[in-house]
C-alpha cells in the first residue's frame, strides 16, 4: 500500500488526547496504560523483527562450512587393519561374526557420514517447504486487514478515505480504532516478517555472491592493472622497437620503388628523346629498337598510375607511322632507283659484248661480288625493318605497282620511238619482194 499509519500518528497521541481532555476517567486512564504498553510491546517486536531480517536466519545452520569445520575438527579416522589374504582354501562356516571387526572398526566413520546425509536431506526438505509456503503469509494478511488500506491510491489526506478509516464518533470509539489500527500494523509487521524470513535463504545467497563478486571483481581490476603495466612494459621495450624497424623497413621500400619509378620515368623520356633523333636520322632499325621497348613497357604495368605518361602510347604509334614511311620510300629508292642503276650497268656491258667479237658465242652479262654485296647490304636492313613491322607485303604490292606502270611507260616509249622507223620497211620489203619474184620469172 502507498501509505502507512505512522508510529507518532497511531500510538503515541493517546498521551496528547488524554492530557488534553478535562472528562478524563479512571477507566479512560486504565485503558489509555493498556494501549501504551501493548504499543511499548508491539514496537520492541517490531525492532527485534527488524534485526532478525538483517541477519542471517540460517547462518547457524548453514551446512558447508559448520559441517567442514565439524569434520575437520573431529578425531581422524584410523584406517582398519586388514588381515592378510588367506590363498588357502577358504571354509565354508562363515557367517555375521567373521566381519564384526572390519564393522566395529567402520562404525563411527559410518556414523559421521549417516549424521552428515540426514542433516543435509533434513535442510533440503526444509528449503522446499519454504518455498512452498511462500506467499502464504501475505494472503494471511489480505484476509485479517481491510481492502481498503492496501489499495493502489490510498491516501489519507483524502477526505473520503480519512472519513471511511477514521470514523470519529466517540471517544472511546476513538480509542478502539487507534488500537485496531495498531493490530493491523503489527500484523502487517509480522507476516511481512514471516515472508522476508522465507526468502532469507535466496536473499543471503544471493548476498554472499554479490560478495564473491565483489572479490573478483577487484581482483581483476588488480589483474588488469597488471597486465596493462606489463604490456605498457613490452611496448616500450619490444614493441616499440619492432614498430620502428618496421615502419623504417616500410619507408625504405616506399624510398626504392619511387626510385624506380623515377627511374623509368627517366629511362621513357630519354627513350622518347632518342627515338625523335633516330627517326629524323631515318636510323630505322635503332628506332624501331626504340619503340619495340616502348612498347614493351606500355603492354605490362610499370607505367601504370603516371599521368605524365598518358599520350605515350599515341608518340610510340606515330613514331611507328614515321618509320614505315622511311621504310617504304628506302625500299623504293633502293630497288627501283639502284635496280635501274644496275640494269643500265648491265645493258652497257652487254652492248660492249655485243661489239666485240665473240666468233659466234654468246657469254652471259654478271656483276661483279662487290657490287651484289653493296647492293643486298642496302636492301636488307630495309626488308628486316618491314618484316618488323609488318608492312613488307603492303610495300611489295606497292613496287609491283610501280613496277608495272614503269614497264608500262618504257613500252608506250619505245614504241612511240621505233614506229616511225618500223611503219616504210614493210614497204620497203614488198619491193624488194617483187623484184625478187621478177628475177626469178626472167631466169626461167
């Protein structure tokens, strides 16, 4: 309930009412003594209450340590002797007296251990007829006091609860209703008691493991402590160093791979620098060097990440455009040009054979080694670096082009030069037919 009748309030202002009152009678003054020392009595019960719930009800007959201190306080155990083992026949006339030695000598530890197993099975017993009763003393007290106290929104300062609990008639009337009123609180008192003592044991339980808590608990702040100024210990003197040597470690690997980037990017500039000279030098084949390792490094992951090498591979591509361009119009000039050059050489020599006499044989026109020599050292670093680049075939068919139209042009020349000598001998050779054919007619 929300509010109790305080001591002051119910007890104690029986002292007030009869000083106060001039009416006040012998028998008024004896039942006034009454009311004092029942209160006197209630309020002694009360506080001897209180001090009960406070202490362990069954520290005395808590069983582990009184029985382990009991125990170990009793006399030791001698051990029994044992007669030896007879490997004898044994008789067959045995009966109760042949044990009673080893029996007398097992009775008082046997005793002990029976005292023990009754004692705890009486305290279990005990245990779960409390549990049982639990409760039991509140509904007890619902049925001795009134509703009307324990309801949720009990409050005397209200005027119809005050008028309903305390009907001042008479005096006496009064009277009997303080000293009732002081009943319900005793028996409020002692059946709330009744049901502390019945959980007492969950209680103090419940207390001496809050308790062992307690002492772990600081032993393991004290564990703690410990540890922390252990690995505040460690850390200065191992970890400490380790974690320098590592992070040193790490910035020396850091400090070597941006020094070979530094020195790629070095390389790939230089690379650039020298390929835009060779390729003005027309030096294919130092070029082409050049790009294929350009080439290289763009196709795996080295340059990867640098931003200062982003059109690299648009130079390298035009760098290639460039070096077919000198490659074709090399292949061109040195096998259209130089090839002419020879084929003059060998159409004098030929004329020079032609003038000489030969006695009716006919030798064939070669060059010397040299010049074949002068004339393959020329053309085949160009066809290697065609081959590289995978343009020979796009070149040949642009010699065959030439080449046709070449032949094409000294045919239309020739002609063009021998048809106004060609065009009379057909004349010519008719007359000279008939003339013939007139000859023969008259000599036959």
């Amino acid at each position: 309930m929300d509010a109790r009748p305080s001591l002051p309030s119910g007890r104690f202002n029986v002292e007030a009412a009869t000083t106060s009152s001039t009416t006040t009678t012998p028998s008024l003054s004896r039942e006034t003594s009454l009311a004092r020392t029942s209160s006197s009595s209630s309020r002694s019960l009360f506080e001897h209450n209180l001090s009960s719930i406070l202490n362990n009800p069954h520290a005395s007959r808590s069983g582990d340590a009184s029985w382990l201190g009991w125990w170990s306080s009793s006399t030791s155990v001698t051990l029994p002797e044992f007669a030896p083992i007879n490997t004898s026949k044994p008789e067959l006339d045995v009966n109760r007296a042949s044990f009673q030695p080893y029996l007398a000598s097992i009775s008082d530890s046997y005793t002990r251990f029976e005292d023990i197993r009754n004692h705890s099975t009486k305290e279990n017993v005990e245990r779960v007829e409390n549990i049982g009763g639990q409760g039991e003393a509140l509904v007890a007290c619902l049925r001795e006091v009134p509703a009307l106290y324990f309801k949720e929104d009990f409050q005397l300062e209200d005027g119809a609860t005050f008028k309903a609990a305390c009907p001042f008639a008479t005096m006496a009337e009064n009277l009997a209703l303080q000293e009732r009123l002081s009943q319900y609180l005793d028996v409020v008192e002692m059946h709330l008691v009744k049901e502390i003592s019945l959980r007492s044991n969950s209680f103090f339980e419940a207390q001496q493991e809050l308790g062992d808590l307690n002492v772990k608990i600081v032993e393991g702040c004290k564990r703690i402590r410990e540890l922390k100024e252990t690995i505040r210990l460690l850390d200065t003197d191992i970890v400490g160093s380790a974690a320098q040597i590592q992070e040193l470690s790490s910035m020396r690997n850091n400090l070597l791979a941006l020094q070979q980037k530094l020195r790629l990017i070095l390389y790939v500039n230089q690379a650039l620098s020298a390929l835009k000279l060779l390729i003005s030098s027309a030096d294919c084949a130092g070029a082409l060097d050049v790009a294929d390792d350009l080439q290289h490094l763009l196709d795996g992951d080295e340059l990867t990440g640098l931003h200062c090498f982003r059109h690299l591979r648009d130079h390298v591509v035009a760098s290639m455009d460039s070096i077919n361009c000198i490659l074709s119009a090399e292949f061109m000039r040195a096998s259209v040009n130089d090839a002419g050059n020879l084929d003059a050489l060998i159409v004098s020599r030929a004329k020079e054979r032609a003038a000489a006499p030969s006695n009716g044989r006919l030798d064939d026109v070669t060059l010397n080694e040299e010049e074949t020599s002068n004339f393959r050292d020329c053309l085949l670093p160009i066809i290697i670096g065609l081959l590289r680049t995978a343009k020979l075939p796009s070149v040949l068919r642009m010699y065959r082009d030439t080449l046709t139209a070449d032949m094409k042009a000294a045919i239309k020349t020739t002609v063009a030069e021998l048809l106004p000598v060609l065009i009379p001998r057909p004349l010519e050779s008719d007359f000279s037919t008939g003339e013939r054919t007139g000859d023969a007619d008259g000599g036959g």
